[in-house]
C-alpha cells in the first residue's frame, strides 16, 4: 500500500480550513489545526511534506509560527495565505522562512498546482539534506580511521588498499557532486526543479563507501556469511550508471550492453563490486583526452560469467601484461597512481575462483580486460 504525502493545514477560519481539507484529501493525508501552537505540535509528531498557513490569526500570529517552524524544520516547504494580500506582509512572510505566497480566496486549481510542486520541493530538500548527512558522517569515520595511522607515507599494506578502496567511490561521489551543482544552478534560472536521480547515484556510492568502511573494519573477522548468490548483472549496471556520467568530464562516451538477468555467481557482493569498480575506473583514466570511447557488457560464455570493459586509450604494452598485475607496478608516473588497482582486482578475482584477463582489443586501440567467474548453474 502506497502512503500518502503529508499535508498540515494551519487556520483559525473553519471554512478556510475545511476547503483545503477537502479539496486534498484524496491526494494527501491532510491533518488540520486551528491555532499555531497545535499546528506545532501536529509537525513534530508527524513532520508533512508541506504546510500551508493563514498570517492573521489571533494569538500567534502566522509569521510567530513561521519563527517556531522555521526552527524545528528547515526543509519543509510553507505556503503563507492571508486576505489582505499586502507586498509587504508577503516580504515578511518570505524574508522569516515562508516558501511562497497566495491570496485568500484561493484558485483552487492554483492551490493543486503550488502544493504539488512544493510536497515535490520538501521531498527533494529532504534527500538532499539526507545525502550530505551521510557524507559528513562518512567523512568523520574516515577521519577518525586515519588519524589511528601514520602519515599516508608510512601506511601499511592494507591501509594503502583501504585509501584506493575510497577513491573510487569518491570520485563518482565528486563527479555527481559537480553535475548536481550545475544543474540546480541551470534549473533555478529556469525555475525547474533538480534532476532527484544525482541525489540517489551519490546516497548509492555513499552507501558503497559505507561498505568499503565496513569491509576494512572487519576484515578479520568476515566469514562465510559474506558468501551469498549474485546476480552479476546489478553490480556491473551500477558501476555502468556511475561511468556514464563520469565520462562527461572527459568529454568521451560510455556505451553499455546488458546480458542476461539470470547470470548468477557466488562471493562477496561488496569485494566483486571493487574488482568492476577498479577496472572500469582504470579504463576511465586510460581514456584520450577527446573522442574516448568506453564499452561496459556481462554475458556468459558455457560455465563462465564475464564482465568485459573495453577502452580506445592506447592499450596495454605486450611484454609488460605480466608486471601489471604485481604490487605498485603503475604506468602513472607523476601522475600518483598507487599501482594496487590490478593488484587488488587480481587477488579478489582470485579468491572467487575467477581470473582477471589482460589484452588488447580487436581494433588495436586499446584495452579489452576481461573479469572471468565461475557461472552458478
């Protein structure tokens, strides 16, 4: 059963309060109170998704209610009405936190609109604010992992792995970061609203750093129970999703094939995400600097499940294939590579009974690496 958005209606006027309880009642789950201080109270027992509210009432006014709803709830969108209409109530009103502004008697076609809009508003606010809570709170555990260390030259193996772990996850985090401030740059000019899909592709990489964070802490004591059925197909469309907007960046292109949904295979969900993550994040910075060309596909070969990542960036050296896959071995040069990408992939892969697969691809123009897993029936 699909819950209702939430709307609060605040006005001491039964008529004026009852009229917006019918008209949204079969769209929303509408709770109404005739004073601000019960209004108050309905909000923080069940916060809604938009709260309309007359500005003359007796006792606190609107605008005092605004002050109190302000404090407990920033994101909650807040549409003012009054029956005097004067510019400078509505200033006020807009410069103590109101969202918008409308005159009684109201359109009602007007209302629908405006509070539609708004519910969307708050949701979007609300995941957004969601969004950067977790990467605050992420940093802070990050932070609190590395100042346990010494300096980044002195780390050891595995905290080296850790660090290249996060940068993956960090830079698609960054990328959507850049994207989502342009466009709600361009959208507020246009007067549309954000592009909600940025907000859900940063909580997703937030969540698979969470994971990272988990992984390294308790590497020690993970078991069998992190062994569980895959299906391959969701780990390589959501690293996929990420590179498509990574390669905006590069001004390349990232094509995606999908293969079959019944290709399943047996590990750990958050190792095998790295071991794709790593080789479509190398494939990304082999890209030339115009016309990069990215090729991202699963599918089965007999009793083998395969994730292929193809690049036109220049391709590997032949009689260095072997030397790629030792520790800290980088063709990065100043660039900082820590040459544990392959590495790490190489070792997870073999863990998984699988293989990773270095060549060249058919035209000669770049890379083709291959991560071969053993198919469950």
């Amino acid at each position: 059963m699909t819950t209702k958005d939430r709307l609060l209606v605040i006005d001491d006027e039964l008529g004026p309060r009852e009229s917006l309880r019918f008209l949204f009642k079969d769209t929303y789950d509408v709770t109404c109170a005739d004073s601000v201080d019960k209004g108050v109270e309905a909000l923080k027992k069940n916060p809604p998704d938009t709260l309309i509210m007359d500005i003359k009432m007796p006792g606190k006014t609107g605008i005092q209610g605004l002050k109190e709803i302000r404090a407990i709830d920033q994101q909650v969108s807040i549409i003012m009405l009054t029956g005097f209409g004067s510019l400078e109530t509505a200033q006020e009103a807009i410069r103590h936190g109101a969202t918008d502004y409308l005159k009684k008697p109201f359109d009602t076609d007007e209302i629908r609109e405006v509070v539609a809009g708004y519910v969307k508003r708050t949701k979007i606010n609300r995941k957004r604010v969601a969004a950067t809570d977790h990467l605050e709170n992420l940093t802070t555990q990050l932070q609190q992992q590395l100042n346990a260390k010494e300096k980044l030259a002195s780390l050891g193996e595995e905290s080296s792995e850790f660090v290249h772990d996060l940068g993956n996850p960090l830079s698609i985090i960054n990328g959507y970061v850049q994207i989502l401030i342009k466009d709600i740059k361009d959208k507020k000019t246009q007067g549309k609203e954000i592009n909600v899909n940025y907000l859900e592709q940063i909580e997703k990489s937030v969540s698979r750093c969470r994971d990272m964070l988990t992984l390294w802490r308790e590497r020690s004591k993970r078991a069998e129970s992190s062994i569980k059925k895959i299906a391959l197909g969701d780990l390589v469309t959501e690293v996929a999703v990420n590179a498509q907007t990574l390669v905006i960046g590069k001004s390349a292109q990232a094509h995606f094939t999908r293969g079959p949904s019944d290709c399943l295979i047996e590990g750990d969900n958050v190792q095998i995400f790295r071991a794709i993550q790593n080789i479509v994040g190398n494939a990304i910075e082999a890209l030339p600097a115009s016309g990069g060309d990215l090729k991202i596909c699963w599918r089965t070969d007999g009793r083998r499940a395969l994730v292929e990542v193809e690049d036109n960036g220049g391709g590997f050296k032949l009689e260095k294939l072997a030397d790629m896959q030792t520790k800290h071995y980088t063709t990065k040069g100043a660039s900082g590579g820590m040459g544990l990408g392959l590495f790490i992939t190489k070792n997870i892969m073999e863990a998984h009974g699988g293989s990773l697969i270095l060549a060249n691809n058919q035209t000669g123009t770049g890379a083709l690496v291959t991560l071969a897993f053993p198919r469950l029936n």
